[in-house]
C-alpha cells in the first residue's frame, strides 16, 4: 500500500470514530487518551443529552389523568452522574408551579439533610414516583404510578447511582413491589436491579413528626457508609 494510500485510510478511519461519537453525543476529541476529565465531561453530556429525551417523553405524556391539571411536568433535577438518587412521591403545589422537585417546605428540609450529609443538591439527583401532581396533593392511584414507572426506570438506569433513597411509603411500595409499611421498610438496605434502596420517612412527615428525624438521620449515616 502506498502511504498516500495508507493516509488517506488513516483518514477515514479518524472520520468514522468522529462521526460514531457524534452521534453519541459526544462533542470533545480528546489529543491525550490519558486526559480523564475530558472524557467524563463527554459522558455527562451524553447522559443528560439522554436524559433530555426521556423528559421531552414525559412533558408528551397523556398516559393518566393527571397531565390534564398540571401545570408542569416535574421531571427530576440534579447530578446525571449522582451516586446518590432521591425518589420521593410526586409534585407538590410549589414542584408543580416551578417544575423541579422538593421545593417548598418537604424541600428545604431535605436540602438541610443532604447538606448534612456533606453535600449539595448539585451532588445528588431527585425525582418522583410520578411526575405531575395529584389534584390536592392525594396520593397517586397504581394506575397512575405504572404510567410512571417506566418513566423513572428509564431515569435510575442512565444516572445509574450507586444508591437509592426512597422517601415515604408511597415511593418505597412503589420501587419495591411491596406492601411493608415504611416504618418496618426504613433503615435497611434492599435491591431494584442491583442498587442498593434505602427506604426512609418523607421529609413532609418530619414536618409534622419531627422527633423522628433523628431516625432517617440514622439511616442517612447508612447511606454515608455505604457510598464511602
């Protein structure tokens, strides 16, 4: 072969690998292999890209009767890349004016517990069981949760962290196909397809029982330990 050939093959072959990553969504070539920060700012970027899709999904979405009184489609906010993912119920009042998750009272509470925990909400991820409010603040129906649920499925599985703390009953029954009463659930680690769950109490209930905060305190310094 000769070199201009050889040259113009090494051409295509540089084309081809520009042209798979772009279509990955990766945007940053890299000149070293070796420059590690470059390569997960390309992986962040992938993901939220996907991420995009999955809401751009749900802001559609007629599957239930709960898109007809949202303002808002609450999708979830936060790190792509968390190691630690909240899944709480659903949108309140203030979720559902703003359209981001935990922001009213129940939000500025878990704020403080994740600050606790050494970190900030930018650190983690957060979303809901499901993502349009339930008309006066109810409880979501099944039907409305399995509307839902592969929505967050689709959520757990491009942030993949490496743990998942539900918060109340309802989201715990949810994620984990069970009837358990949160009070017999929090404080012990399960699995949903390989990820550790730590099942705890809602930051509304600490609202309104706050002698129990020092219970999911407990189970945060859990989740602490386990992430290192």
């Amino acid at each position: 072969m000769s070199l201009n050939r050889e040259i113009l093959e090494m051409i295509k072959s540089v084309k081809s690998l520009i042209e798979l990553e772009t279509e990955s969504g990766i945007r940053e070539y890299l000149k070293d292999p070796k420059d590690k920060e470059a390569i997960t700012r390309g992986k962040e970027r992938s993901e939220e890209s996907a991420l995009e899709e999955v809401e751009l999904g749900v802001m559609s979405c007629r599957l239930c009767g709960l898109s007809k009184g949202r303002n808002n489609v609450v999708f979830g906010a936060g790190n792509p890349n968390a190691k630690l993912m909240y899944v709480g119920e659903g949108p309140g009042y203030e979720e559902d004016m703003q359209g981001l998750p935990f922001v009213g009272r129940a939000g500025r509470l878990l704020t403080k517990i994740i600050e606790a925990m050494g970190l900030k909400r930018r650190d983690v991820y957060i979303a809901n069981i499901v993502k349009c409010r339930p008309p006066q603040n109810r409880n979501p129906l099944p039907t409305e949760i399995l509307s839902c649920e592969e929505y967050l499925e689709k959520q757990i599985k491009l942030i993949n962290p490496k743990v998942i703390c539900v918060l109340g009953r309802i989201a715990a029954q949810a994620l984990l196909k069970t009837q358990e009463p949160i009070s017999k659930l929090r404080g012990r680690f399960f699995s949903y397809k390989g990820i550790k769950v730590m099942p705890t109490f809602h930051p509304a209930y600490l609202l309104r029982n706050p002698q129990d905060k020092r219970l999911v305190w407990q189970d945060m310094k859990k989740i602490m330990s386990e992430l290192g």
